[in-house]
C-alpha cells in the first residue's frame, strides 16, 4: 500500500502595500490589506511615499477627506485609528519614503513610533518575490 505525501508547506510569501495616495479613502484601505495578510500570517510591508505618507503621520489630519473615518466608523466598519493599532500589534512593517516626506514638505519627527524611513530599494527588498499592490 502507497503512503499518500503531505503537501509540502512553504513560508508565507510577503505582501507589499505600495501607498502613493493621500485619500482617506486609499489610505483606509491599505491598512485593511495590510492586517488582513497580516492576520493570516503573512509578512506586511506598507511604503508610503509623496501624500500617502500622510497615512504614517501621528496626526493623519492631512489627508483628503478626513472626515470619511467617522462616516466609516459609523456604519460599523474599523476606522484608520484602529487598523493603524491593529497594524502595530500583528507587526506590520511601515516604510515612509524618505524622498516622499521631502516632496511633500513633512518631517520625519512628525511620523507615528516605529515608522521607518527608508528609500524604493528598502521596500522592494523587504518583498523580494511577494505580492505588491499599489493604491
């Protein structure tokens, strides 16, 4: 009698979130991409760069329709506060874009704790041959 083989189980491949928007709206819903991979065991990176590193700034005032988040939070859905907590709990790795900061005219001072500033070639490396998505 054959013995039937297990399949073999391979690391998760990282997922990147590529965030060149400064929409709630975009911005929303990379962090909903990122702890949903996150969440099912998979390595997150999120870069920010030009105005979606509004998205990483400890008061994220600056983005575009901010006052979408209440209108979102109301029907039930997790606001930007939560999925950014939830991002730092399941380990998400955040990268704002050192050049986009500067386009932008933002201080890496103003950053949320444990923001990392970094250049393309950081985030590339840190996906290597996962998923990248861009909003």
């Amino acid at each position: 009698m054959r013995r039937k083989r297990r399949p073999v189980r391979s690391e998760p491949r990282p997922f990147g979130v590529l965030l060149l928007s400064g929409t709630h709206e975009r911005a929303h819903y990379a962090f909903v991409l990122a702890t949903g991979a996150a969440a099912l065991g998979r390595p997150v990176v999120v870069f920010a760069t030009n105005a979606g590193c509004h998205a990483l700034l400890a008061d994220w005032s600056g983005l575009a329709d901010q006052g979408r988040d209440e209108r979102v939070s109301a029907a039930g859905v997790a606001g930007l506060d939560t999925l950014r907590e939830a991002a730092d709990e399941l380990g998400v790795r955040l990268i704002a874009c050192e050049a986009g900061l500067r386009a932008e005219g933002l201080e890496a001072a103003a950053l949320r704790p444990g923001v990392q500033v970094a250049g393309v070639a950081t985030f590339l490396e840190a996906v290597g041959a996962g998923q990248i998505v861009s909003l």
